[in-house]
C-alpha cells in the first residue's frame, strides 16, 4: 500500500537518512576489511614453514653413509632425492654427461633448534660436497603468532562492523517512526493496516542502508583486489549481507510503527479503537502476528517499568559503591585512586539520571495509558444529539465504500455532498483528540465523544478547532471543500454505519430512536 512521505520535515529526513548511509558504508567497510584480513590470515598460515630446508650435495655412489649420519637425527629427514643435471635444467643449463653429484634435500623440523655441530658432521662426511641453505635469503616466512593476530584483528573489525551495522538499521527505522508519528496514526485511522504502513518504511530504511553497503563492498573489492579478497567469499558474505539488511529494516520498521503508535497516548487509544474488531487492540509486536489487546500492552509496559526500576537500583548501588571507595581514598590519602574515584561517580551519576528519566518516562506513560482505558470503560449518559455533519446528499453509501471501484478512500466511512465554505459541523458533543495533515485526504478532525465512541472528519478544506478542545454537537469544526467529505463513527472499536448511528439516536423526551436531533431522511 503507497504511503506519501512528502509531509515529513524534508530536513530532519535528509539528514537522518544521510547519517544512515554514512554509518552503514563505513560499517560495511570495516566488515569487508576485516572479512579481507581473515582470508589473508588463513592464506598465511599455509605458507608456514614445517621446518629449514638444505640441500646436501654428495658424489655419486657415497651417499649411503651421509644417508645414515642424517637419519640418526630424530629432529632431521630427507624429505627427496634429486639427480644435479635436473635441478641444473631448472636453472637453463643444458644436462651434459652422467650426473657425477647426487642432491639430497633435508628438512630440519621448525621450533626445535638445531643440534649443536649436526651441520658440521654433515659438512664432515665422507662424501659430502657442499651444504646449502634453501632459505638464506629469502624473506622471512610469517609466524604462528602474526597468523593469529592477523586473525584476531580481522575478527575484531567484522563484528564490530556488524554491531554498527545492526544498531545503524534498527536505529533509523526507529527515528524515522519517530519522525512520521501521527501521519502513521492518522492513516491507521482512516482504514490502512498498520502492518502496511511498515512495507514503505522498511523499504526507505532498506534502500538507504543497502545504498551504504554496495559501494562499500564494491569499492573496498576493487581497491584490495588482486587477490586479496577471495571472490567467492565476497559474493557470498554480500549476498547475505544484502539478505539480512533487508530483514533487519523490516522487523525495524515493524517495531517502529508500533513504537511510534504508542508515543502518543490519545492517539494510541484511538488506535486501538480502530484496530479492534470486538474489543480496543494494539498493535502486534514484530514477532508475533494478530492483534495484542490494550490489557496485553499495559502489562508488557508494567514489566518494562519493572526492569527499568530494576536497572536504576543496581544504578543506585553502584554509585553508593564508587562514593564509598572515594572517601575511603581521601581518608588514606591516595590521590590517584581519589581522582580515579571521582571520574567514575561522575560516570555513575550519568547513568542514574538516564535511568531515572527512563523509569519516570515509562511511570508517567503507564499512568496515562491506565487513566485513557479506565475512561473508555466508563459507562455514561447515552451521546445525544447526534447531528448530520453537512447538508448534502450521501453519494457513497456505507456498503459502497470500498466494493466499487474509486471508493477505497472511504472504508469504513461515507462520503457526503458538500460545498465550498460550508461549515462541517460536530456530530455530538466531545473533545477534539486529533487535528492533523495526510496525504491525499488532507486535513483530518477526529472527536472523543467518550464511552469508546470516535467521530472522523477527513478531506476537508481547514480545521477550526485544536487538540483538546470542547466541542458542542453542531459546532464548526472545519471548513468543507468542494467534493466530498470523509465521515466515519468508530463506536466500541468498531466501524459503524455513520447515517445509521445518527439515526438512531435516543430522544431525551420520548426515548424513541430516530427522533432526536436533526432528521436524516435528506440523507436517504
């Protein structure tokens, strides 16, 4: 379902979305950096050495006896036998003659040191020629221990790549929930799914983050290529980098839609009215699906109060601890542990005061939540008068809205007749619990007429009134644009035929439906 981002602070959006792709490229960056070192570790320790290695030139025919000098060394072998005419070729000199050296290539095992004077009893046999090092000259092979820091520090920077990665997603799509608060609220209310509102956000969050990752994987593969990345591996580790960025921004959005939903306490219960289907319902949590009940939500909010006062205790405690150790080091008179004492209450303190703001946050939330449900279930006098909005003629019907083509607008509504700068009027009495902008329908008046009953104005041409405010039935609360109006009633969290709720409205004097307020049958 298409959700129009247009009427989000261009600025803020811009910004937030700019420092996602930040964070997100030098995130990716640190993976595949690390990911590099990890394959140039591994591509180390197979060039580590088993040992030094010689070659021990001996005449033909004599090495019989140097063979028996060197096998009685357990930490020395021969590891191959080579013809001097062979290895001679190697080097581009022709092969002339029988060969009159025979070349015995010894190892001497790494880590053990050479026994002292087995070189010159080699050098000393009967027949020997010549002893050459294979590896003098050459450079210096890597160690078990570069190997493994190699290792440790490629390691270090994937997951710290990772953790950046996971918060930088979550994050953003936590803000931008923030940001669109009650555009998600407003369109939740007029009849879109909540879970709809989360493919689009989840897509910007997505798009912006994967815009992040693909340069940096690209770039950082090209300016370490040359086989310094393995091409496999980089096409495997961005593949499931890829996949798992976008199901990170989707249980990010998810959660944000619901965390957004809940910011605002009014609009939340308004929510719930319109979720609901038999009883006021929230929004479901990411991992689960369905509808939550707002009991459901105020015990989950409890428990968080609960962890919350949890962590300001340990909070507490600790700082009691750190003040304790202070004055135990200003009593002795040690300076440095006084100062290092101080730094950390400084430290502590911080962290109680974040605390303590969370927990006074969630008490407060708690407090509103329980008072706004406790409201709802009051029973009170039956909401009279219940008057028509406008004059003009219903040119979509309750039934209609929705089953023919060009009326999805108005789900759960109707839509009337009006002219330009008629007064849309309050159909009852109440309290104004939202004025807002959307996309596409525009302004939107919605009024608390209490027992669990919501009246909505929407594709109108300005709102007269401001949140909170009394309202009387009949009263102005916005200007008509030429068109149409949105009317819908929400009444104990279900959508209700508007022209049948006006309709049925009790008389004071006679208690006959139908006879109260003003007649509806220009309606009909």
């Amino acid at each position: 379902m298409s959700f129009d981002w247009t009427s989000l602070p261009a600025a803020r959006v811009r910004g937030g979305l700019l420092g996602l792709w930040a964070i997100t490229f030098l995130a990716t960056g640190s993976m595949v950096l690390g990911g590099s070192l990890t394959w140039r570790a591994q591509q180390w320790s197979a060039r580590i050495p088993e040992g030094v290695r010689y070659y021990v030139l001996v005449r033909s025919g004599e090495g019989a006896g140097v063979r028996a000098v060197i096998e009685r060394e357990p930490r020395a072998r021969i590891v191959a036998e080579h013809r001097a005419g062979k290895i001679l070729a190697r080097a581009g000199q022709p092969e002339i003659g029988p060969d009159h050296l025979t070349v015995l290539e010894m190892l001497l095992a790494s880590g053990a040191g050479v026994p002292p004077g087995f070189l010159d009893r080699v050098r000393g046999t009967s027949g020997v020629v010549d002893l050459i090092d294979l590896t003098a000259g050459t450079p210096a092979p890597p160690t078990a221990g570069a190997v493994a820091r190699l290792s440790l520090e490629g390691l270090a920077l994937v997951v710290l790549g990772l953790v950046i990665l996971v918060a930088a997603i979550l994050g953003g799509a936590r803000w931008l929930g923030q940001a669109c608060r009650e555009e998600i609220g407003a369109r939740v209310l007029l009849g879109r799914e909540t879970r709809a509102l989360s493919g689009p956000l989840a897509v910007l969050v997505g798009g912006t983050a994967l815009a992040g990752i693909l340069p940096a994987i690209g770039g950082l593969a090209a300016w370490r290529g040359g086989g310094a990345i393995a091409p496999a591996g980089l096409a495997y580790g961005g593949a499931v980098l890829v996949g798992g960025t976008l199901a990170l921004a989707w249980l990010g959005a998810r959660r944000a839609v619901v965390h957004a939903a809940r910011g605002t306490i009014v609009l939340a219960m308004i929510l719930s009215a319109v979720l609901g289907r038999a009883e006021p319902a929230w929004p479901s949590p990411p991992s689960g699906g369905g509808l939550v009940r707002v009991g459901d939500i105020l015990r989950a909010l409890s428990r968080e109060v609960s962890v919350c006062r949890r962590a300001r205790h340990v909070a507490r405690k600790g700082l009691a601890a750190t003040e304790r150790r202070g004055i135990a080091a200003a009593a002795a008179g040690d300076d440095i542990r006084l100062r290092i004492a101080a730094a950390k209450r400084a430290v502590d303190g911080a962290a109680l005061a974040v605390e303590e703001a969370r927990c006074d946050r969630l008490e407060q939330e708690r407090a509103q939540m329980r008072e706004a449900l406790h409201s709802t279930r009051l029973r009170g006098p039956a909401i009279v008068p219940r008057r028509q909005p406008v004059d003009g003629a219903v040119e979509i019907s309750y039934d209609d809205a929705g089953q023919r083509r060009g009326t999805a607008e108005f789900r759960n509504g109707v839509g009337l007749r009006t002219r330009a700068g008629e007064p849309v009027r309050a159909t009852a009495p109440g309290r104004v619990a939202y004025v807002g902008e959307v996309p596409g329908p525009g302004p939107v008046v919605v009024v608390d007429h209490g027992r669990r009953t919501y009246s909505v104005y929407a594709r109108i041409a300005r709102s007269l009134v401001t949140v909170g405010e009394e309202v009387d039935a009949g009263q102005a609360v916005a200007w008509a644009r030429p068109g149409l109006l949105y009317f819908a009633i929400r009444r104990h969290g279900v959508a209700v035929d508007p022209l049948g709720w006006v309709a049925d409205a009790p008389d004071r004097s006679s208690g006959e439906p139908g006879s109260g307020g003003t007649s509806v049958t220009s309606w009909r």
